[in-house]
C-alpha cells in the first residue's frame, strides 16, 4: 500500500478511470494511422520519405500537434485543433458580444453556446479540410500519384472523413473529461507528441552516428532541456498567496470563528493554455497558406512568411502567448467577482480598504501575468534556438523543445494532482510529498 501506483489499481473508480483514459487514447492512436479511403499509402509514404532529408516544415509543424497523423492523410489528420481553435473564438465573442455573454448566463445558457461552439467546430473542419484536398492536389501535380480515386469523390470523402474524425476526437476528449482522469483535450495532444518522441530519438542516434550531429551538441541540448523541465516544474508549481481574514458572523444559532486564510494565485495563472491556444491560431492560417498558396498567390506569400520556427512565426508567437495569457487569467480570475465574494463573506485583505480589493487584486495579477508569459515565450522559442545554434532537425527541434516541453510537463502536472487527489480521498499515500513531486514513483 505505500506504492501509490499499487494504490490507484486497488481503488475501484481511480482504476476505472485510468483505464478508460488509456483506452480511449489508444483508440485515438489507432485512428492516427488509419488513411482517409483513396489514398495510396505507398506512394505518399514514398514521397515523405523522400523529403526526410531536406525536411518540410510545414508538415513537421502540423504533425507536431495532430501526433503524426497529417502526414499519414488519417481520419485524424486535423487532430482537435479544429475545436481549440472554435473555443477561442468563442471565449472573444463571449467577451466582446454583450448579448452573447447575457445569454451564456442564463439557465441553461451554457450548454447552447457548447452547442454553437460544436457547429463552428464542423465549419472549421471543413474548411480545413478543403485545404487538405488542395494539399494532394499539389502533391499528385509534383508527379506523385497518390490518389487511387478521382479528384471529386476524394473531396467529398476528404470533407466528410476528416470532418467526423475531429468530431469524434471532441466527444473522446470530453468523455475523458467526464469519466477518464485530466483534461481530456489537453491529454490528446500530450500522447500525439509522447507518441512521436521514441522515433525523434532514434532518429537523432542516427545523425550522431553517421556524423551528421556532433554528439558534444547533443549532450548541451539535452543537458539544457533537463534544465528547462527542472524549470517549469518549479514555475508551474509557484504561487503567490495573499492572506484573507474573515470575521466572526452568526449562521442561524450557530456561531463561526474568525479565519484566516489566503487566496493562492499561480506564477503562471494560465498553465500552458496560453502556448496551446496560440499554436491553434496559428494552425489555421498556415495551413490554408501552406495548401492553398500554389493557387493563391497572397497566401503563398503568407506561407513563405510564417514559416514554422523562423523569425515572423516566433514574434507573432509569442505576441499570441503573451496574449493569451492575459485573456485566459482575466476569464478564469475575474478580480471583480473575487472582491465582491470576499466582501458577501465578510472577509478583507490586511492592510487594504475594502473597496480597494479589486485594484489591488489587478495590481497582483498584472505583476505576476507579465513575467509568467514572457517566460512561456521565452521557453516556446527554444526549438528556433536549437535549430539556428546545433543544426538540429526541424521535426527532433519541435518534439525535444520549447512547446512540447511546455505541454508534456503542464499536462503531466495537471493530470498527477487529480490522481494525488483521489488517492488522498481514498486515505491513501499521494503522488506528492510535501509540495514535491515523487518523481521515482513514476
């Protein structure tokens, strides 16, 4: 019993959870590979293949986050990026649309803005894609036959197979959500990039075996990325605690003490939502600038602009982090509503008037927000770094640095404390020890 890992399979719902959180992720990995019908899987695995060595960015880019599964033209091949994106725009209108946010409030009004959200999803999906059937339009017009059916019955099936895969990826992340452990959504793109990390390492023995790779540089990369996890973790983890004393005051007969308690405000209030986010915005635009720019010539120049990893990507990138960091803290940590519930509760800040809480409370936030984000971005530019100073590989860059670094330990955090949490309900030993992770327990 003082293995947690024993403890979360003798606890009937944990491992109910659990394994149905594994299950529906290999279910996602299977789809990852599955072709959408007419595609001819030997000559497209012949034609990526043959750019290994030269590389295309745009569909590393695009694989990082879909966990292969684009460059495999699988029924997966959107991911959920599709939806990610939908939710952001929905979170801006629901902010800049008063009536929008009126009616989000209302009795029930919730579920008929996740039922918009839904809709928008399948808009964006077929857009998308469209632009996937334009992308082996312009493979098949390099002389690369892989299509095994016309180009209309293609897109029609491309429209509708793709369509429904991301749909179906939606309903698997909210029932992990609802029965599984951790964010369901945030849990697929984690195995999506976990999945790719055994094949980004053997290919990187490789380079340093035949010389492509100098193994001293590598032993600096990796030295660094422990050094960044190491980081994160404790960034993750930070917190800023602001004291809060209540007063006595009488329920019915009964008679409650005064407490004292504080209000733990993260380093990094938004987690990695902020680089998830940011890296759906820019999904979209690249690959309808990637898959259509052959026939457009303005979204041609737009691809050649926002190459994945150079220097106009990682400054709109990281505007986008710094951006979302803000608006993703000000949605979850309203400081008005915060003040206004301290003040029902009869409680107050030490040395702060009461109808100073809220400027005080933006005061904190603005503080800790900046510094938070700069960090994010700081950490989401490292593949360019890597790429620009060791000549690493752009697909080993993007899995080994920055982004995935970011979403594999802010997943894997997330994921760990609601574990912890149900094996303390349950009186049982957690997966953390005085405010530190037991990192030889898993």
């Amino acid at each position: 019993m003082a293995n947690p890992i024993v403890g979360i399979f003798r606890i009937k719902e944990l491992r109910e959870r659990v394994l149905f959180t594994l299950s529906m992720l290999l279910v996602f990995r299977i789809g990852a590979v599955l072709p959408i019908p007419g595609i001819n899987v030997r000559e497209l695995s012949a034609y990526f293949l043959a750019q290994a060595d030269t590389g295309n960015p745009f569909v590393d880019y695009l694989d990082f986050f879909a966990g292969g599964a684009f460059s495999n033209f699988s029924v997966f091949m959107l991911g959920i990026m599709p939806y990610i994106s939908m939710s952001i725009i929905m979170q801006l209108l629901l902010i800049s649309i008063p009536a929008l946010k009126k009616i989000s409030q209302e009795d029930g009004g919730r579920k008929r803005i996740q039922k918009w959200q839904r809709y928008g999803t399948v808009v964006v999906c077929l857009v998308q894609s469209f632009a996937v059937t334009q992308y082996a339009q312009s493979i098949m017009r390099q002389g690369v036959e892989i299509l095994t059916i016309g180009i209309v019955p293609f897109t029609f099936i491309a429209l509708l197979t793709v369509t429904t895969g991301t749909i179906f990826l939606m309903w698997i992340g909210e029932q992990i959500t609802k029965r599984g452990i951790g964010n369901g959504i945030s849990l697929l793109i984690f195995s999506g990039i976990v999945a790719r990390l055994p094949d980004a390492i053997w290919e990187l023995m490789n380079m340093v075996r035949r010389g492509d790779l100098n193994l001293v540089f590598v032993i600096v990369v990796f030295v660094m990325f422990v050094v960044v996890v190491t980081l994160v973790v404790f960034e993750q983890r930070g917190q800023r605690k602001i004291p809060v004393n209540y007063a006595k005051r009488v329920v019915g007969r009964k008679m409650y003490g005064a407490q004292n308690t504080y209000i733990p405000f993260k380093i990094n209030p938004s987690g990695v939502i902020p680089v998830i986010f940011a890296s759906s915005i820019l999904t979209l635009p690249l690959q309808l600038a990637g898959t259509l720019g052959g026939n457009v010539p303005w979204l041609a120049r737009v691809s050649q602009f926002l190459v994945p990893y150079g220097t106009a990507y990682n400054i709109v990138y990281v505007l986008l982090i710094i951006f979302f960091a803000y608006f993703y803290t000000q949605v979850t940590l309203n400081p008005v509503e915060i003040a206004k519930q301290i003040r029902e509760n009869g409680g107050s800040i030490p040395g702060i008037r009461s109808d100073n809480i809220e400027g005080y409370l933006k005061r904190i936030l603005n503080r800790i927000v900046l510094p938070g984000s700069m960090y994010l971005a700081l950490i989401a530019v490292i593949p360019s770094f890597v790429q620009w100073a060791f000549a690493f590989p752009t697909n080993i860059a993007f899995l080994l640095g920055g982004t995935s670094l970011l979403i594999l330990v802010g997943v894997d955090l997330d994921t760990m404390s609601q574990i912890d949490g149900m094996l303390k309900m349950h009186h049982h030993e957690g997966l953390t020890k005085k405010g530190r992770v037991r990192g030889k327990n898993l």
